[in-house]
C-alpha cells in the first residue's frame, strides 16, 4: 500500500535560475540529497513536499501558450485562496493564465516555472473533494463564511493607489453613500470619529489643487538628481483632473474635547484614526470597481486655505476616485521598479526587537500563503 507522497521531479533549463525561482518566489528550501537518491541537480523541499530540479539543457516546457487546458501534462498544487496567490505571483512577473471559475465555487489558474512546466493552481476546499474524510466545523454566529472571507482578502490584496485608466462616469450616490458610511465605521480612538469629507466636483476648485500638487512636486523632484530624479518626475501621482470626483479627508484635533479616552500620552491617534477611516473607504472602493488614488505631495496649509477649513482641521488625505477600466496586477511603484515589497520574515521580531524572526511553524504558514 502508498504510505505518502516523496517528491516531484521537474527538468530545469538553467539550474540556477529555477533553484532561485523556486526558493525565493514559492518558498521552498535547499536541502541535502539523499545518498541513494540521483546526484544530478538540485533537492528542495517545502508544503510537505519535495522537488527533484534535474538540470536539462534541452528541455523546454509546454508554458502557458495561448490557451492552458488542464490536459496538458503539469503538476497541481492547493492554496487558501488562488485571486490572492495569482497576484503575488503577479508582483513578482510570473507568466500567468487567466482565473478559472470553478463549478464548486472554487478558482483555478495556471503559471509557468523559468523552464516553462505548467502548474495548477487551486483553492478547491477539502469538503469538495471528492472521497475525502475531511470533517469540517460548524460556523459560529460570529464567524465569516469562506466565501466571505475571500471576499475580504480579495479587497485587500487587490486594493491598488490607482492613477490613471480612469473613466469619466459618475459615481452613483447609492455607491458613494455606500463609500462613506464604510468610512465613517472605522474605529477611532475614545470614540472621538475626528473626520470629515469634503465632496469636490468643482473643477476650478480641482484645478487650484492641481496648481498645489504642481509646485510641491517640483519641490519633491527637486530632492533626488541625476536620473533618479527623471525617474522620479515620470511617475505619476495624482490623477485630480481625469476623476470626477475628489475627496479630502480631514481630522478635527478638537473633536472630542480636551480629555479623549486613549489620547491623553499618543497626541497623533486621531490622525492614526482618520488613516483608518481612509483605509476603510478604500477597501469598499475596491469591492465596488472604483479606483481610488492618494495625493500626498501637496503643502498642506496652501489646501487648508483653498478649502477654507478650520483653524483646528488639517488635510490628512486627498483622494480621486473614479471607475477604472482595469485594474494594475502589482502596485505602480513596484511595477516601475522603485521599490519592492519587503519580506515578512524580516519585519517580524518575537518579544523584542533584538529578537528577529517567529516560530518556524508561523512562516511556514506564511509561506503558504505566499
């Protein structure tokens, strides 16, 4: 009788180069041959599994073609939750297919390894296989269903700062209604809700907004040089014109009086709480089909004055919003290679700071994931 599953063997053009896509990309780690085993090629293991790169000069893979049908020989592997696993793929320039709806609710896509081996990609729920023994839990009353809870990470992991593709249509006020009650159920400290949202439709009032996003990213160019700074000037951050709508989110340090639960050592948790109130608009934003894009190279007395607020109200955020006609795969910064997103084991300390790194079993749940 089969007592387990011991590993897969994959041909490998260049052997560095899928040793290195395989490890820093899929998260699986280099380890020592065993002594029976063949020498030719690299040994990694991780997922509970290991792979055999066996190095072929010759060998090129069927890739993902125009059009990947499952009969096409690959090997398969399972995630939590395929939209989010594909767009991490996605920020790292993996060849990929298009998703795959499935008839049991479940997604499906494929992507090809440096040699061009074709893998599957599903997050197909053990209660769906079929002969399983899996015995799932009941839901508590409190607890999100699975597709609920893709549904959450699939705003977050999509959520994009988007600038440009925008379409002229209105926002509807159903929609935009919509926007703003999620915007104002964000938590607060003390309960103190210190936003407010100014609707700007106006275009004279935008295009004096597009005079102080001008001078102060000239001002911001200025700080890099040579050509970091004409790469710096040929992003673009703001997209206050092409929408046709704008909203500045603002915090009133007075809200709340004097004394505010929670406020009395960390002054700046109000504007903390606007942020999040940002975040939340953001996130149904997303959820709705309406890109959103931050400005935040701007002096913010000269859009305190132009929007004529309070002495006691600061600008926090200035946002376009619109619909898109499509939105990016990877953050724009990353896709123009400015920045890259960092690694989670290296942001993670145990107790102290000085303390670097978690339990093996945490990144390996990580790395599931990932």
């Amino acid at each position: 009788m089969i007592t387990g599953f011991h590993h897969v063997s994959v041909p490998a053009r260049n052997l560095g180069e899928s040793v290195s896509f395989y490890t820093s990309i899929l998260g699986f780690d280099a380890v020592e041959r065993p002594d029976h085993l063949p020498s030719n090629g690299v040994w990694l293991e991780g997922h509970g599994f290991q792979l055999h790169l066996i190095e072929d000069p010759s060998y090129h893979g069927v890739g993902l073609g125009n059009t990947l049908l499952p009969d096409k020989r690959h090997f398969a592997v399972s995630v939590p939750n395929a939209i989010l696993f594909r767009t991490y793929l996605a920020e790292h320039g993996v060849p990929l297919s298009d998703l795959m709806p499935l008839s049991n609710g479940a997604q499906q896509f494929f992507f090809a390894d440096p040699a061009g081996t074709p893998i599957e990609v599903n997050d197909i729920k053990k209660e769906n296989l079929p002969a399983t023994t899996y015995a799932s839990h009941p839901l508590s009353a409190s607890e999100f269903s699975p597709a609920e809870q893709d549904a959450v990470y699939r705003a977050i992991f999509e959520r994009r700062d988007v600038r440009e593709n925008y379409l002229p249509d209105p926002i509807p006020e159903k929609l935009l209604a919509r926007l703003l009650v999620s915007a104002h159920h964000a938590p607060s400290v003390g309960f103190m809700q210190p936003w407010d949202f100014i609707l700007i439709e106006d275009i004279d009032t935008r295009r004096a907004v597009k005079e102080i996003f001008l001078k102060a990213n000239a001002n911001a160019a200025g700080r890099y040089s040579g050509e970091q700074a004409e790469r710096y000037r040929s992003l673009k951050l703001e997209s206050i014109l092409e929408t046709p709508l704008n909203i500045c989110v603002t915090c009133d340090r007075a809200r709340g009086g004097e004394n505010v639960v929670g406020r009395d050592t960390i002054r700046d948790t109000d504007l903390y709480s606007v942020a999040m109130a940002v975040q939340n608009l953001w996130l149904a934003a997303r959820s709705e089909g309406v890109g959103v894009c931050w400005v935040s190279v701007f002096e913010p007395n000269e859009l305190k004055n132009l929007l004529e607020l309070p002495g006691q109200v600061i600008p926090v955020a200035y946002l376009c919003l619109g619909f898109v006609r499509n939105f990016p795969t990877e953050p724009d910064l990353q896709a123009k290679k400015w920045r890259k997103r960092l690694s989670l084991r290296e942001l993670i300390h145990h107790n102290k700071w000085s303390s670097q790194g978690a339990d093996l079993r945490l990144y390996q749940e990580i790395d599931k994931l990932f």
